[in-house]
C-alpha cells in the first residue's frame, strides 16, 4: 500500500522547519512512525487472516482490501484499487448461491473452486469524506459441506425412522417378510456358513450378529440378502463393508433385535391369549354341556318314577285281563244251561251290542303296545341317564357301539327327518374312556353331518377295531368342505354357519376330546359335493 501523503509531505522539506518548530517537527516525526507502524501490522494482519476484507466507497469502488481478495481474484493490490466491487466479483466467477432469499445473509458462490462465501457488510463510523463500506467474505465450504451431510443424514434417519415405524407396524400385525435385520437360528457367520474365504466375501472374519444381519443370504462371491431383494438386486459385499460402519445400519441392528425380542414376546403373548380364550370358551361351552346333563339326568329321574309304576301296574292289568277273559268265556257257557234260553239269549245280545268279543279280541293286542311303549320311554330315560355326566362321570370300560346308540337316540328327532342313519358295526372290545365325553364327541360330529345336508341324504357309522385301536368313522352325503377350510376346522371359533347358528366350539371341543383326553387321533376327509368323513381313532385300554 502507498505511504500516507501527509508524512511524505513532512519528510520531503524537513529543512525549512525552523528552530522553534524542531522539537514539534520530531514529535511529528514519531507520531507519523508511529501511524506507519501501526498501519503496516494492520496490514500485515489483514493479510494473514482467511476472510476477504476490502472497504469500498459509496460508488462501490474498492479503497482498500487484504491480501485474500487478491488471492481470489487473481489480481494485485494495485489492480484492485479503483475498480468497482461488483465487477470485480462478477469477473472472478462469484455469484449468488442459489437456494437463498431474503431473510438469509448472501451467500456467494466461487464457481472455479467450488467454494462458497457468507458476504456481509458494514458502514464504517470513520468521518473522513465520502461514507466508507467494509465487505467481508467468510468461507463457509466446509460449514455447508457439514450441514449437507447432517441434512443427508438426518434424511437418511427419517427414512429410516419411517422404515422402522412400517417394521413396527408389521411385527404388530405379524407380518416381517420385508423385515431385513433378521439373524439365522444357529447364529453362525455368514461367512463361516457358506464356506467362503477373505478374498471373496468382504464380511469375512466379522462378528456373526453384525455379519448376518447386514449380510443376510449370502450368494457366491455376493451377498443377498431381505434388504437387497426389496430392490431386485444382488448387492456386492463391498456395499455391506461400507453399510457396516454406517450410524443407520447399527441403529436397524439394534432396533431389529429389539424388534425380535418384541416379536417373540408377542407371538408368545397371543398364543397364550389365544389358548386361554379357547380354554375358557370350552370351559363355558362344558358347563353348559354338564348344566344339560344335570337336567337331563334330573328329567330322567322324574320320569322314571311314574314309568315304573306305570310298567308295573301295565304287567298287573295284562294279568288281571287274562283272568277277566278267561271268566267271561266260562260265564258264555255255564250262564245258557242255568238261565235259561230266555235269558241266555238276552245276554248274547247285550255281548253282541257292546261288542265284548272284539273288545277282548283287542285288549292283549293294546297292553303289549302300551307295555312296549313304556319300554321305549324307558330306554330313552336310560340314555338320557347314560348321556349325562352325572350317571356316568368316572373313567371307564366302556362298548362305544352302545355309547353311538345312546347318542343316536338322544337326537333321533334332529336326524329322522333330514336323513337315515346307516349303522355297520364290527365287534369292538370294551375300552377304557370317558364315556359321557365321547358321547358329546359323537353327537358333535352327527348334528354336523346331519346340518350338511340338505334335503334327504345318509349319514353311514362304521366300526372297526385292531388289537390296538377302535376306529369309528361318521360319513354324510352333504356338500362337503372346501380345501381352504379343511385345516382350520379344528381351530376355536371358526365356523362357517349363519351368525347364531354356531360357535365354532364343536369341533374345538370334538379334537381336545379324542387328542388330550383319550390319547387318540381325529382325521376329516371331504370332497365338495360328494361329503364329508370324520374319522376317530382312539387306543383300546382294558387296564
């Protein structure tokens, strides 16, 4: 910069100063080298700091400026001095950076090195002439490189926070197909697992949890895994190295275990809830069942009260009749020889006008009807006895042929009207069970064969035993089940009946019966429009 006019001024004509003004003259001597001095160290550290500094007039001219601005715009200091601001900036390839408005300091863009400089100005409080402007430029490359990556990055995050909020989504509804932290269930490494070497496979030697749950599948010299199939894409191992030491990856890796645990702990969760609202529904669908069975065997006994002594006063009146008639025959032919024609020949005609003959003819014909009648009620007293628990509560022998029978009897009238029942017992040995459960199973599965019907068909029991095993099969000519529904029948609540007119608990109740409570076995067979077969095996136990 050029030295102050005022001090070369003074040291141009140093001898016309006179004596009186020497001292005055040395003084302002000092005082000048000491402005000189002060103005080459501000110089000196204008020049070493990084921020453009240049002070302009009010016509933007260029006053002063530090050694940056000449780096920048390649020019010397004497090139600069003069030259309009704004040119100068124009020329050197400094524009506006796009993206900013008002509200925002410039920002100003060096399109040959790619730097970018936040551009501030102040009015300088100096009262020398025209008003003073200082400009600076400060290099902010680095600062908006940095906040480009925390942009990128919390992208990246959010992306992967809403990634997460969807796995989360998904594990509560139980779907983690898309679920890409997963882990193997041996927990090996990837590496190990597939036998691979360093050379080709850049996950070898890592940690098994970190390796598999970046990894996933892993293809030769590839590694592909859930998150490259949801793009269509075999990804190379060099992309997973560099995912591995990515802050998003650890966080999908710890939130997937975490998403795991969750996982198993619900799925555990609803199988227990599951099971417990099952349980508690055959609980109630039992009471139920044994509510009927305490009314039925109440009913049974009210019932057989008067069934006795009706069959009993029915014998006694079968007998008396026979003394009746046989008196009445020995009065047609003793009375003629005593009475008289007269009057025999008057009580022929009463005989004939009450007609006693056919009265007598009739009477053994409707005792043995009403005695057989009465032997109907009581077999059906008897089985509604034998259906109950209360009769029979206790595990024991038991002949399942008479168990069906007693169960066929109780809902004959559901059956009779809709179908005929086809029975081909074979000889079974008596077995060890809970008869007035089976009982339940069996008219589970015949009101179902007999609801499958419609119009008149045939429901067809078959028995059949080994040394081991008895097997009753239960066959209808209904509309059969369809493929889709075949293995959910057994599940509680499931159903495809009207709304009230099942609980989708028959079944349920039908296979804990024969699996857990007699250690046997249940299988359907069924063909839409042909019918549906349900087969019960259950083990012959005689000790």
């Amino acid at each position: 910069m050029p030295e102050d006019p005022c001090a070369a001024r003074q040291a141009e004509n140093p001898a016309k100063a006179g004596p009186v003004d020497q001292q005055e003259y040395e003084a302002l001597q000092q005082l000048f080298a000491q402005v000189k001095r002060a103005k080459d160290e501000w110089i000196m550290a204008m020049d070493v700091v990084s921020d453009l500094v240049l002070m302009v007039d009010a016509e933007g001219k260029v006053q002063r400026c530090n050694k940056a601005v000449c780096d920048l715009l390649g020019k010397s200091y004497p090139e600069i001095l003069g030259q309009n601001c704004e040119d100068l900036f124009r020329e050197a390839g400094l524009q506006q950076n796009q993206g900013q408005g008002n509200g925002h300091p410039e920002e100003l863009l060096h399109e040959l090195s790619h730097r970018v400089f936040q551009q501030a100005c102040y009015i300088s409080e100096i009262k020398c002439g025209d008003q003073l402007r200082i400009i600076t430029l400060h290099d902010i490359s680095e600062r908006k490189r940095t906040q480009e990556n925390i942009e990128k990055n919390r992208k990246r995050l959010e992306g992967a926070l809403v990634e997460i909020s969807s796995m989360i989504q998904q594990v509560t509804a139980g779907n983690t197909e898309e679920f890409f932290f997963t882990l193997p269930p041996d927990h090996e490494p990837c590496w190990q697992t597939m036998q691979c070497g360093q050379e080709d496979c850049a996950c070898f030697g890592r940690e098994p949890l970190q390796c598999w749950t970046i990894a996933g599948t892993r293809c030769k010299g590839k590694i592909q895994g859930k998150f490259a199939q949801k793009f269509n894409n075999c990804l190379a191992c060099e992309f997973y190295q560099e995912a591995a030491d990515d802050p998003v990856v650890r966080i999908g890796i710890q939130f997937g275990q975490m998403v795991q645990i969750i996982e198993k702990k619900n799925s555990e969760l609803r199988g227990a809830y599951d099971e417990l609202k099952a349980t508690q529904s055959q609980v109630v669908q039992q009471e139920k069942m044994a509510s009927i069975g305490q009314l039925a065997a109440g009913v049974a006994h009210e019932i057989n009260n008067p069934i006795g002594f009706v069959t009993s006063n029915l014998g006694t009146l079968q007998k008396y009749m026979g003394r009746i008639t046989e008196f009445l025959k020995m009065q047609a032919e003793i009375y003629p020889q005593e009475a008289g024609d007269d009057r025999a020949s008057r009580l022929a005609g009463i005989r004939s006008q009450l007609k006693i003959e056919p009265v007598l003819a009739d009477l053994p014909a409707l005792i043995t009807e009403s005695l057989d009648g009465v032997e109907r009620v009581r077999k059906i007293v008897q089985n509604l006895k034998s259906f109950s628990r209360i009769d029979q509560s206790d595990y024991s022998l038991a002949d399942i042929n008479h168990c069906l029978d007693d169960t066929l009897n109780i809902i004959w009238n559901e059956l009779k009207y809709k179908c005929t029942v086809k029975k081909d017992y074979g000889d079974l040995p008596q077995t060890k069970c809970y008869p007035q459960q089976l009982n339940q199973v069996f008219m589970n599965l015949l009101v179902n064969a007999a609801q499958a019907i419609e119009g008149q068909g045939e429901i067809v029991i078959t028995t059949r035993a080994s040394e081991t095993e008895i097997t009753i099969s239960i066959s209808d000519s209904g509309g059969g089940i369809p493929q889709e529904n075949l293995n959910r029948i057994f599940e509680p609540f499931f159903t495809t009946k009207e709304v009230g007119k099942g609980t989708g608990l028959g079944l349920s109740i039908t296979y804990d019966i024969v699996t857990k409570k007699h250690g046997g076995r249940i299988e359907v067979a069924s063909e839409p429009g042909k019918g549906t077969t349900f087969t019960v095996i259950l083990p012959v136990i005689t000790e």
